[in-house]
C-alpha cells in the first residue's frame, strides 16, 4: 500500500465518521429519552437493534423480505431504464417526437407513482405485476425526461467537430450524443432508483397478493401491533435508499461525470 | 490574373476553395442577411485570415466553408467539389475549444482517426506524434478539464490536423485566452503550418493577429458582410509585432476597417 492509498483511506474515513456523527447523536438522545420517559410509545434504538439481530439472524425474516423487494426492484428498475432512456433519446433526437411526446411527459411526470397504484390493482391484479409496474412508473418519466434533456443539451460544438472529424449518425450518438448526456442522464437515473424504492415500499403496502417485501414487512406488523418491527423496517427503507443512491448511484458518478469535469464535486 | 481590391476572383480553377456569390440570410422572425456577394479564391498552403468587426458574419462565413451551415445562394468548393456537409476533409478548431471531457488528451486526438477506422495502434502513434508537435508529450492520460485554456488549444489543433484534412478552418482559436497565452500560441501555430503547410483560414478580430499570421488578409464590412478589401502581407516570417513594414500592414488594414467599426457599433447601439 502506498502513500496516496493511505491518505485516500484516511480521508475516505473520516468523511464516514462525519457522515455517521449526527445520528450518533439521534440516537443517543432518543436513547436517553425513552429511558427517562419523555418519549413514550416509541421503542429505544437499543430495544430496536436487538429486533433486529433477531429477525436477521433467529428468523431469517429480513433477508426473505428483502431478497423480494429487491428482486421487484431490479426488474422495474431496469425496465424503466431500457424504455426511459429509449424514448428519451427518440425525443432528444428528433424535434417532431418530442413535440408529440413533451406535454404527455410533463403531465404524467406530475402524478404520484402511489395514485397509479389503484388502477393497477384493478388491471393488474393483486401480485408482483402490479408492484413491477408501480416501480417502473416510479423511474421511467425521470429517465425518459433526463435523457431528453441531457442529449438537447449537449454542445453544439462537440457535434459539428465530430462531424468535420467524419462522423456519421451512428458514431455520432454513440460517442458524443450518449456520453455528452451523462450529465444529465446520471442524476435521473440517480433520482429515478429513489422514486423506484418510494413506489415499491408504497405498492408492496396495497398489494394484497404480496407476501414478502419490506413494505409488508412493515404493513402486517400493524396486524399485531409490532411498532418495533415497523421502525425497524423504516429504518432499513432509509438505510438501503441510502446506500443506493450514495454508494451506487454516487460512486457511478464519481467515476464519470465528476472524474471528466463534467460536473462539480459533490 | 491576379486579385483586384475586392478581391478576388481568380480565373483559373486551380484555387484550393473557391466561393461564388454566396449569401446567407437567417430568418428568425424578421430576415437577416448576414453575408452578401462574397467571391473569394484561398490558394493551396495559403494562410488566409478573414477580419472584420464583430457581428460581420466572419465565423459565419467560416461555419458555411465547414458544412455547418448551408448557402441561401451561390456556392463554395473545395478542390472543385461543391461543399454540402462537413466531413473530414476540412479541419475545425473551436473558439470555445470543443473537447470530449469524457475522453483523455490522446482520447480526443485519436477521435478522427478511429472515425476512419483507422487500426488502434497505429492511431496512437500518429495521434502521439501531433500531440508532441503541438507540446503537449506527457499529457496524452490527462482529462480536459484539468488543462489551462493555452493546452486545451494545443489538443484542439492536434485533433484537427491528426486525419490530414485539406484544409484547417479556425473560428477565432485564442480568442478565449490571455494575452501572452495568445501571443505565444500565435508562434506556435506559425511554426505548425510551416511544418504541415496547411491551408488554413483564421477567423479574428484582432489586426495584430491577423498581420502576424497571414499571408493574406480578407477585411470584410459589417452586415450584411461582405469583403471590402484584400491585404497581402508580403512580410518575413516569423514576423516582428513592432517593425515598421508590419506596423505599416497594420495600419492599411485598421484604414480599412475603421469606418466598418463605427458602423456595426452604430449599429448595436453599443
């Protein structure tokens, strides 16, 4: 190991001490709250911790549900990227589809993926289907509208040189249009993972045919009134939100966009 | 034979470009006619600058020669052939640089050649040989964003001269440096094209520029542009800012374009 890893390491950690410092704090108040009584009603992050040892290793519950949420999220996910980033570039590049395509685009962009969710029931059925759909929702409009976006602005420069550099149309979007929309493409995708996540905890919820996923997790427990099991399961919905969109989304970033200049480091 | 003050035409064919009665007018809202009656003959290896106040259509004029922009009228070839699109038989050099950021100092220079499909290898070495030739050996790795104006520039003229194109056409290229970045780029650049021996045609503003580089300046009017007179610059090179002959040069072209000047500001109300 040489000098600029250690120093990257150290650095590295102590922006994770900085980062992790002001929930030690949440949680040593709430803590101390609970024990002398000013908070009633809600359990002590001791008493939540040890809930959840116990359902991640006794039951095995945690990974069974998250396995579920996950495997949901990735397919809508992945969808809405293909579809988004297809019907995105269809409008960046041609004016007339984006004419055709912008008001219907800005209108659904304004509906909350959860009002969707009813009238998938109704259509869908009770099951994974309508969970899927409700992620995919949840991301396409974002992709589609960054994409979009990113490729209208891309430089005019960097076209005209690739074209006296002997571009043709395919070269064109492959090595300019595409890449110059990161810029913009990165964030939405970025954003879009966070509203997929949102969806699918919503969706989970009001699916009556699901049995597994975090958001049913979290949606029996009010059967039998685990408030435990519920703020544990809150807590695991911020936690893996964060970690896609810092450690996922942000380290993809890092290594594009911000590496190029293309953006501010964040 | 021979050109006359409004420049110009050349009776024999044997002009590198060779433009015909062009105009062009843009219409956004109300039409605009931002170049009018332009006939102009650029010879083989020829250093052409084309000046003139800002506003008179010059990068216009050069964005046409590129294929950017199309003709409302007349035409303009190279080598005999009418120009419809850009293609790589005309190098562009941007005043705003217009690097890939997501592609390194040799990433960029490479661009035209893997376009060609050139063999990986074999556009490495070549791309390498111009990026030494533009001083810039030991940068190949780095991003764009880390170089200063001056060394953007420099990957800029490398990229554009890395696929041999016929011509290089540079839209105002040390117009977003300073000033002793600009003087010495202007060296460097002298020093370049008598290497290659290029045609280049230069679009500036600056009078000093101009005289510095060209064996002949284009002095065009403000809109609508169009060419009021051609300056040959018989001079030397490298040229000496501060010799009587080159201030003599300098002072013909700044006659010429001082009425221009006063009319485009009147014109902007500036």
């Amino acid at each position: 190991m040489n000098e600029t890893t250690k120093k990257l390491i150290k650095k590295n950690f102590k922006e994770l001490l900085h980062f992790l410092f002001p929930f030690f704090v949440v949680i040593i108040f709430w803590e101390i709250f609970v024990d002398i009584g000013l908070i009633t009603r809600v359990p002590a992050p001791y008493t939540l911790f040890m809930r959840f040892l116990q359902i991640t290793f006794e039951k095995n519950i945690l990974t069974s549900h998250l396995q579920a949420s996950i495997y949901r999220l990735l397919i809508g996910y992945f969808l809405a990227a293909i579809l988004g980033i297809g019907l995105g570039t269809l409008m960046g590049i041609k004016k007339s589809i984006s004419e055709m395509f912008s008001p219907v685009l800005s209108l659904l962009i304004a509906i909350p993926t959860i009002a969707w969710v009813p009238v998938l029931l109704i259509t869908l059925g009770l099951g994974d289907k309508t969970v899927i759909t409700a992620i995919f929702l949840g991301g396409f409009f974002a992709i589609a509208y960054s994409t979009m976006h990113g490729i209208k602005t891309v430089n005019k420069s960097l076209i005209n040189a690739a074209k006296t550099m002997g571009s043709n149309n395919k070269s064109l979007f492959f090595h300019v249009l595409l890449p110059g929309s990161l810029v913009s493409l990165l964030p939405g995708l970025r954003l879009a993972i966070g509203y997929s996540w949102r969806a699918l905890v919503g969706a989970e919820m009001l699916a009556a045919l699901v049995k597994w996923g975090i958001g049913k997790m979290i949606y029996s427990a009010r059967f039998f009134n685990d408030v435990e099991l519920m703020f544990v399961g809150l807590i695991i919905i911020g936690l893996a939100g964060l970690i896609l969109d810092h450690l996922v989304m942000g380290t993809i970033e890092k290594w594009t966009i911000e590496r190029w200049g293309m953006i501010q480091e964040g | 034979m021979g050109y006359d003050t409004r420049g110009i035409m050349n009776m024999t064919n044997k002009s590198k470009i060779q433009i015909r009665n062009l105009e062009k007018t843009f219409s956004t809202g109300k039409t605009v006619t931002a170049l009018k009656k332009i006939n102009l003959d650029i010879n083989d290896n020829e250093f052409a600058v084309l000046l003139g106040p800002s506003g008179c259509g010059k990068s216009t004029l050069l964005y046409l020669i590129a294929g950017f922009e199309k003709p409302t009228k007349g035409t303009i070839k190279l080598d005999n052939k009418i120009i419809k699109k850009p293609d790589s038989d005309r190098g562009f050099v941007f005043q705003d640089f217009a690097l890939y950021p997501w592609r390194t100092v040799l990433r960029n220079v490479t661009f035209g050649l893997e376009m060609k499909n050139t063999p990986k290898q074999k556009a490495i070495e070549e791309a390498k040989k111009y990026i030494k030739m533009v001083g810039l050996d030991g940068f190949e790795d780095a991003y764009p964003h880390t170089l200063s104006g001056g060394m953007k520039q420099r990957v800029g003229i490398a990229r554009a001269l890395v696929y041999h194109p016929e011509v290089l056409l540079m839209d105002e290229p040390f117009g977003a440096l300073d000033a002793q970045t600009r003087k010495h780029m202007q060296m460097e650049l002298e020093n370049i094209w008598e290497q290659t021996k290029k045609t280049v045609i230069f679009v500036t503003h600056s009078v000093i520029e101009a005289v510095y580089l060209a064996d002949r300046v284009f002095v065009m009017t403000a809109r609508p542009g169009t060419i009021k007179g051609v300056v040959d610059v018989d001079l030397p090179r490298p040229r000496n800012y501060t010799d009587d002959k080159f201030l003599n040069v300098r002072e013909k072209i700044l006659n010429l374009l001082e009425s221009e000047v006063e009319k485009s500001l009147e014109l902007t109300g500036e």
